[in-house]
C-alpha cells in the first residue's frame, strides 16, 4: 500500500454519495488510484470508511476518486 500524505494536504477523496438524500457523502484520502490508507485514518474515520463501503448499493453508491479541493 503506497504511503499517503496527512489528510490535510491530500491529494485525492474517495467520495461514498448518499443514494437517498441529495449533498450526503462521506469522503476519505486517498490515492490516484482510490486506495485509502486505514493505518492514517482516526479510529472514527477508519469505522466511517468500513461502514460506507459495507452500504454501497443499499445507502450509498459506488465511491468514486476525485481531487480534493483545497
């Protein structure tokens, strides 16, 4: 797993958009490639990233990597 720069200065998010109500997502850091480091994440996040992708399809759609806007 490639290493990732602090949350502040990343690069990409990889983006979890609620399939129900319009402007909920949960987003994360991660690589071009969408990887998401858990071992830089905070307990909080880390339990917030594993519960979006265990939804995909049921309350959030596919995640999807975009640049982060600083």
């Amino acid at each position: 797993m490639g290493a990732l720069r602090n949350d502040a200065t990343a690069d990409f998010e990889l983006r979890f958009e609620s399939l129900f109500t319009s402007g909920r997502a949960m987003s994360f850091p991660c690589d071009a490639s969408g990887t998401v480091d858990l071992n830089a994440l905070s307990d909080r996040a880390r339990t917030n990233y594993l519960f979006a992708r265990a939804l995909v399809g049921r309350e959030f759609t596919c995640p999807a990597v975009q640049p982060t806007l600083h």
